[in-house]
C-alpha cells in the first residue's frame, strides 16, 4: 500500500512528563540529543511519507515553529489551542486535511530500536485495505523499556484483535503507530474522544487488525521513563 500522508498526535498537555513540559510541550522534550516529535518525522520521512499534519495545543506556537523549519516531510498544522480533543477529536478535526487515502496516525511519543528493517515500511506493506479497516503497530508488552501494565489486546493467527478482558493480562500492546482510513473518524461523536471509541466498533465488525513489531519499543510516558530508555540506549 502506497501512503503518503501521516498524522502525528501532538496536542497533548503532557502531565505524566511533568517538570519537563512546564515550559516546552511534550513533542520538544529532547530524548537522545533530539526533540522526541524530531525522532517520530525522521522515522515518517525515511519510510517514504511526504506530508504530515501536526496537532497541536499545549505550547502550540513553540510546537510550530519547531516543525515548520523541517524540509521534510512537509507539514501541516491542525490547530486545537480553543479546545484538547483526544487521539480521535483531533484526527476528525483534521479529516480536511488527512484526504480520503489511508493515513498513518504516529503518536508523538513512540520511539523504538528497530530489529530487522523498517518497521513503518513492514506495516505499510502489510495493510490490505479489502480486508482491514486499520492496521496497529504492536509491540510485546514484554520485550518493552518502561512499560509496565497488563496489556492491550489478543491477537489470533490471522492478526485480529480484540480487548483483554478487565481480569486478563495479555502479550500484545499498542506500540502507537496505527494505518487506519480516515472516513472512519466522521462517525464520531462532536468534540473530544478516543480513537478507542473507533477501534471498539472495528473489533465487532472484525477488521481492526495487529502486526507485530521487530526491535525493541520505549515507552517515554515520565522522566524516569525517558532516563531508562536513554541509559537502554546508551548500553546497547
């Protein structure tokens, strides 16, 4: 599947980083030397996509400035200074902007040691519009730095997903990056809400579907977070 356009999910107020994002927003926190939204559009780049639309919020004029002085890939930005509208608000806010294609969505804090090849060009390739609604990035909650917590979803042979149930712990998370059709958002509700709310209807249908990533992924939720991925890192 060819994908040319992305979203990342930037608007967020970042509380869990709090002291660091009292004065920048999360997105600009620097992880290894760059911001952390820098390691999301190098990623985007490498893998081919040309144009990317930025949410923004929190620190939002900071958080533009830094993104518009990229060459590539180009940038667009969807505004949420009036009003924080969650992963799936802000992707329907911007459906003018994302087109009728499947987009990546790529939240602004994912960051991972690949394993063998590129794990975005695997995904993409991996997407079959005939068959899926959207495709998510997941990772083995095991085989995480800094994850702690039971999991998100099964997985069966055919990569359909469905919820843990509240008692399980089960081996598969949401590593943060997902392909998904855009249209899918215009059902939602007006205002804030999750992309979960969409992902719950694709699951009864049966076409949300998981591809598991090679490497190793980071969650960067605190700054004890981001100091144990940067020492993981460092150690390599």
């Amino acid at each position: 599947m060819q994908i040319k356009r992305a979203m990342v999910m930037a608007a967020g107020k970042g509380t869990r980083m709090r002291p660091l994002t009292d004065t920048v927003p999360k997105p600009l926190v620097p992880f290894m030397g760059r911001t952390l939204i820098d390691h999301v559009l190098d990623r985007l780049e490498e893998a081919g996509i040309e144009e990317v639309i930025v949410n923004t919020h929190h620190f939002a004029d900071m958080l533009e400035s830094h993104v518009l002085k990229r060459r590539a890939p180009r940038i667009v930005i969807s505004d949420e200074r009036e009003r924080l509208l969650d992963t799936g608000g802000g992707a329907k806010k911007a459906l003018p902007l994302l087109g009728d294609d499947p987009i990546l969505t790529f939240n602004s804090d994912s960051v991972w040691v690949e394993g063998w090849g590129s794990n975005l060009r695997r995904l993409m390739n991996g997407f079959d519009p005939e068959r899926m609604d959207a495709l998510l990035m997941i990772a083995d909650a095991c085989r995480t730095i800094g994850y702690v917590g039971r999991g998100d979803f099964h997985m069966d042979p055919l990569g359909r997903l469905t919820r843990r149930g509240s008692a399980e712990t089960v081996p598969y998370m949401f590593a943060g990056v997902q392909i998904i059709k855009p249209a899918l958002f215009a059902d939602g509700p007006d205002g804030a809400f999750s992309t979960n709310r969409i992902w719950d209807r694709l699951i009864e249908r049966g076409t949300l579907f998981g591809q598991r990533m090679s490497g190793i992924w980071m969650h960067v939720g605190t700054p004890q977070d981001l100091a144990d991925a940067e020492t993981f890192l460092r150690d390599l």
